[in-house]
C-alpha cells in the first residue's frame, strides 16, 4: 500500500489507509512536490534550502528546511513507513511508497487507458498556491507551465490511442478532461465531433462546432482550422440512412420555422430560432434529431409531410410558424406522425419576445420540453403494440419506457424482463439502466418488493455500472442523484441532480428529480422553485404533482398537497405511495373517512405495506416527518 498525493488542483496526501493527512504550510506542500517529483533521486539540502528560502540567510535557510524535515516527518508518523527520507546531505521520494497523480496519469497514458479518477486533473499544478518569494514563485510558473504541457500531451495521445483502437467513447472523456484545461485544443474537439459522428448524432455535432467556432472567434480571432472544417462539412452531409434507423431511436425533423411576416428580419429570427431548437433537441439521448444543415437546404415546399418524413428518414415532423413582435407575438407548433400522416400534438406559446435572444431560448426550451415527454410518450405507446420478437434494442428500450411511464405491477415484471433481454443483445446500453432503477424505485414506493433499502441499493449499483460507460448521461445522472438520496446521502444526491439539470434543463425530469432531492434535504423553497422550472418546461407533466405534493406536506400546506394528488392521481390511479400520502393529509384535516377510504384501497392491494415497511422507505428522511406521517396513516387503519 502507497501513500497518494495529489498535485493537480488543491494539494492533498493521503495515507495508505485513505486518511488525509494535513500539509498546513505552503512552503512544506512545495517541498513534497519538489521531492515526489525527483523520481526517486536524492535533492540536495542546498538546493531545497535555496530554492524555497532563497530571501533568507544561508544558516536560517538550513534552519527552516531542517525544521519542514521534521514538520514532515511527523505528519506522516504513525500512517505506516515515511516515503520521503531525509539525511545529512540530501532528501528524496522513495517512488514504491507514494504515487502522485501525475505518475498515475502517464503511466496509464503509456498503458493506453484512462486513469481511474479524470476529474483530479481539472486544475492546475498545486492550484490555489502562491509566493512572494521570486525564486520560489518563478519555480511554481515553470513546474505549472510544465505539468499543464505533460498532461495535454498525455491525454492527448491517450484520446488518439483509444480511438484508434475503437474505443470512442472513452477517447470522449480524455479529450473532455483535456478541453477542461485547454479549450482551444482542436484536435480534441475533432474526437468529440468524431464521437457524435459515429453516434448519429449530427445535430449535437453540429453544435459543438457552431460553440468552437465562437469561441476562436471572440478569443483569438481565428477560424477552426482546415482539417476540423472538412470533418465538420463530412458531418454535415446528408447520408443514406442505414437498414436499422427504423428499428432505432424515434427520430424528429424539424422544418424551418416559417416567419408569418415578410419582415426580412423576422426570417433571420425563424432560421436562428430553427437552428437554436434542433441544438436543444439534441441534449435528449433517447431522440435521433435530423441536423439542421439538412433542414434548412430542404426545399420542401411542396411536398407534403410524409414525402418529407421518408425523405429524410424521420418518424415525426415538426412544423412551427412565428408572427408578430415583443410582447404580443406567438408561436405555433404541431407535431405529426409520418406513418399516419396525423397531428398527435400542437401547442400555441404566446408572451416571449422573440427579437430578444433571452426571450428565443425560453421559447426553444419550452417547445423542445413539451415535445419530448409527447414524442416519447407517442413512440412508446406504438412500440408496445408490436411484438416483442424481432425488434431491435431501440424498440425494446420504447417498449420499456413504455412500462415505467405507467408503472403496475406487472408491468414492473415485464418492464425488467425487457431490459435483461435487451441488456443481453447490448451490454452497452446506458439509457436502459436508467430504466431498471425507476423499476425498483416505483417496486419500492408501491410496496412491490419486499425490502425497499435493498431495491435501492440495486438501483444505486446499477446506475454506477452505467456511469462507467457514460458519466455524462444526464438520465443516469439524476438516477444516481434519485438513488443516493433516497439511500440518506442527500449531499451526493443533490450534485448529480444539478449536474443532470445542468446538462439538459430542458427536461422536466430533471428539475422534478431535483425538487424531490431537495424537498428531503429541508429545502422546500427551493423544492417549488424547482417544480416551477419543471412546470414551466413542460405543463402537466404528472410526476411535478406527486411530488410537489410531498413538499406542501412536509410543510404542513395538506390542502394544497390534496390538490396535487388528485391531479396525480387521476393519471395514475393504482399508485400506492400517492395514495398514502393523500391519505395522510385527509387525517392531518379531520377527513377521517377518506383517509380510510385510501389506506383500504392500498391495504387492499399491497400486502407488503406497513410500518416496517415504510420506515425502511423512509429512511432518508427526518425522524419527525416518518413518526408524523406513521401516526396519521395508523389513525386511518394502517398496520404496524
């Protein structure tokens, strides 16, 4: 076992056993960098006496390095065998006993994987440190200068060997971890353009280079160079759709917005608006988005919905018209279906100024909001039509996703019979882990599994195994934020739900899964700011009310949480936790008989719901709120 140091970012040592081990001075920090990164050979006490005490006397210089020696020697005393050793002359790094990250990162450069922990190398060489010694400060720049070379160079060959051997995604996170540091680096980009690419995901392509080219351009004054434009103008062309796209993702055209007006200026906002909607449809993983180069060369206008959908090979075609300006202008969006050539959704939006760009992304936010949760509410219900024989993974996951939309107990049973099936055909598939921790989540809240801190702990397991293959999967994000919540780790839980908003705060999910998190960490302002987001991303989406409902209870707001859960309830009748907690606010109001009336209706069909069960449910929150909540639910007939 070695001792670790980190150098990137915020200097830390720790011990072998994982404990931190506190370097109070900055001077003493600098001697262990100087030292790890001798390589094992010995440095001088000259040389170190001069370097970091260079403004002092020789004889004091000695003093100090001698003092740091023992400084050390006794921080480290007690954690196992010292890996810096100090004698008469000289002081070194034994290289078997502590490992630095930089050491870690070249080696797993030279091994052609990623080093197991990216995000430690997202600041600069002993971040946060500086001396008002010359000496000691122009020591720091170069060692900075230095590193921040050593690991561009490292990630950057790591990015081009795991491309080159296939394995693109990973090549996606080292040129991530690179962009971090440098974002000006071009051929990082490119593997990220690359990754979209064999994705199908042109328009997430498409956008990653519209945001490069800005960022040259306001920066540096320069275009991307030759070689990215030429990948970029390769992503760009339209293709010949291959065999399986129709037994893929549902994939959505989006024509040009037409501008009502003959206002030049108002076809200059339909075609900004156009690009701006098909970049936020791209952050949805589970849509394939047809690129907006392909949209707007499209002479269309006369052909009629469905030569439009075949031609591009699309499933549902979006039309939009915009007219009129500020305050008083409206746009109309309608969904159709190229298979039936019908409307299945349309949507007026009125009250955003569209000739501001703040007023254009609140308008793009919603209509892409709106229309995913119908699009894959549409593309779900036709999948779970046809067979399940001979369809391909994109089907199954519909199907699935079908299943978890509308939880019961069966279709939980079949739900998890469909994604160890499609898990079988792709080990790969990240989104379908998703899925299988919403099935234990709704198992453990309707009372469908015998231990809910063990269906929990299964979700939680199995969203780490999907995070391994994508950390940037906000679905698995707000999962794993769902997951550490419920299990008590309400810290945890709360990053990843913000880092799943983060990465698309155009789902209603996220923000909803973010009011839950919030609601059982106290937070209940900040719960309903996040409800409002959701709210307001995509009306009547009806999880926002069950759990909107949690917080008016928790804050003792009964009436206003019965409001909520009848609208849930009115959707999804059957769910028995909603059920509960209405019944808990009726006893709170005197309304004996109808809290009865819901706790029979559950007793009635989940066996396994009773006092127990519900403090193992519970167990992230309050010990109030379970003893409150218990009391209410047992004065209206609930078992012990």
């Amino acid at each position: 076992m070695r001792f670790t140091l980190r150098l990137h970012g915020q200097f830390q040592l720790l011990s072998p056993a994982g404990e931190n081990i506190v370097i109070a001075s900055r001077k003493h920090q600098a001697l262990i960098a100087m030292l790890a990164l001798s390589n094992g050979k010995p440095i001088s006490r000259s040389k170190l006496a001069g370097l970091l005490w260079a403004e002092r006397t020789e004889e004091h210089a000695r003093n100090s390095l001698r003092q740091a020696f023992f400084t050390i020697r006794h921080a480290v005393d007690g954690h196992g065998v010292s890996p810096f050793v100090f004698d008469s002359a000289s002081g070194w790094a034994r290289r078997d006993a502590v490992a630095t990250d930089i050491h870690t990162l070249v080696e797993s450069a030279g091994a052609g994987r990623l080093p197991s922990a990216l995000d430690a190398f997202d600041g600069e060489f002993l971040e946060g440190l500086v001396f008002h010694d010359e000496t000691l400060e122009a020591w720091l720049v170069i060692e900075r200068s230095r590193h921040h070379n050593l690991l561009v160079d490292c990630l950057a060959g790591l990015a081009d060997k795991l491309e080159r051997a296939g394995d693109v995604e990973q090549a996606c996170l080292a040129a991530r971890c690179l962009l971090r540091r440098d974002p000006y680096h071009e051929p990082s980009h490119r593997t990220i353009l690359r990754y979209h690419q064999t994705r199908g995901e042109r328009a997430r392509a498409i956008k990653h280079y519209e945001s490069l080219k800005a960022l040259l351009d306001a920066n540096l004054g320069v275009a991307p160079d030759q070689e990215t434009q030429q990948l970029i103008d390769r992503i760009r062309e339209p293709r010949p759709l291959p065999p399986e796209v129709a037994n893929g993702k549902p994939r959505i055209a989006i024509l040009p917005i037409r501008s009502l007006s003959h206002d030049r200026d108002d076809k200059l906002t339909a075609e900004t608006l156009t690009r701006k909607l098909i970049g936020e449809l791209g952050l949805f993983s589970p849509l394939s988005v047809i690129a907006a180069a392909t949209m707007l060369a499209l002479d269309a206008r006369h052909e009629t919905v469905e030569d439009i959908g075949q031609r591009v090979g699309a499933d549902y075609v979006l039309e939009t018209a915009v007219q009129g300006q500020g305050e008083t202008g409206w746009a109309l969006a309608q969904l159709i279906s190229v298979q039936s050539g019908t409307q299945i959704w349309s949507r007026k939006y009125t009250g955003e100024n569209l000739e501001s760009a703040a007023g254009q992304d609140r308008l793009v936010r919603k209509i892409s909001g709106n229309l995913y949760h119908i699009l894959m509410r549409h593309a779900a219900a036709s999948s779970a039509m046809e067979p399940e024989g001979g369809i391909g993974t994109e089907k199954l996951y519909l199907q699935v996703f079908h299943h978890v939309e509308r939880p019961t107990l069966k279709g939980m049973i079949r739900a998890r019979r469909l994604c160890e099936r499609l898990l079988a055909i792709d080990p790969n598939h990240v989104l379908v882990r998703e899925s299988l921790a919403w099935i234990n989540f709704h198992s453990c809240f309707n009372g469908w599994l015998d231990d809910p801190d063990r269906g929990f702990r299964e979700a939680h397991e199995i969203v780490l195994a999907g995070l391994a293959l994508d950390d940037h999967e906000p679905y698995l994000l707000s999962a794993f934020g769902l997951a550490e919540t419920y299990l008590g780790n309400a810290r945890a839980g709360l990053d990843a739900l913000r880092r799943a908003v983060d990465l698309n705060p155009n789902d209603a999910e996220f923000h909803t899964w973010l009011g839950i998190g919030l609601t059982f960490s106290g937070a209940i302002d900040e719960a309903h700011l996040a409800f409002d987001q959701a709210d307001q991303v995509s009306p009547d989406y009806h999880p926002i009310f069950l759990f909107r409902a949690d917080a008016h209870y928790t804050s003792g707001n009964y009436e206003d949480a019965i409001t909520c859960l009848d609208r849930f309830l009115t959707v999804l009748p059957e769910y028995n936790w909603g059920r509960l907690l209405r019944g808990a606010c009726y006893q709170a109001l005197d309304s004996a008989a109808m809290a009865r009336r819901d706790v029979a209706h559950v007793r009635a069909n989940a066996l396994l719901l009773n006092g127990r069960y519900l403090d193992q449910l519970l167990q992230a929150r309050t010990a109030s709120f379970r003893q409150g909540l218990w009391q209410k639910l047992e004065a209206a007939g609930f078992p012990g």
